[in-house]
C-alpha cells in the first residue's frame, strides 16, 4: 500500500544537494514562485528544503551553507524585481 507521497510503505528516496538541484530552486524563485512549488520543480518537498536550509544556516560553510545563501540570494533578487 503506497504511504505519503506514493511512496510504498518503509521506502524512502535519498536526493542529495547538488548544482543542478540549487540552480532549479533558485531559477524558480528568482522568477517569482513560492518555496513549494520550486522545490517541485527540482523534485523535491518543500520539506527537504527546509531541512537543507537550516542545516546550511547551522553550517557556516560546505554544500548546505551555500545552498542556503544561494536560495536566500534567489529570494531577494525575485523581491527586487517585484519592486
């Protein structure tokens, strides 16, 4: 029987951060979408992105850490060009 999501019960997917992951968030908000509808359309739940950003916050450096000032960079070029 599927579980949330339509995911079989006791299956879970592991979707690493990478480049191409950040780069379709951040172009997805830098043209004006919500965090939930960006993060689907790198494949990914609003969740996952949560959890990346605040692991990057925590972080200081590394992969995380840059995803979340990259993903707090997308958010303020989109406002500014709402502007």
């Amino acid at each position: 029987m599927p579980g949330k999501g339509g995911n079989p019960k006791g299956t879970t997917y592991t979707v690493k951060l990478n480049d191409i992951v950040q780069a379709k968030i951040c172009a997805a908000l830098r043209a004006g979408s919500f965090m939930g509808p960006a993060a689907a359309s790198a494949g990914i739940s609003l969740r996952l992105v949560e959890i990346w950003r605040r692991r990057g916050r925590k972080a200081g450096r590394g992969v995380y850490h840059d995803f979340a000032v990259a993903v707090d960079l997308a958010l303020g070029e989109a406002e500014v060009g709402l502007v």
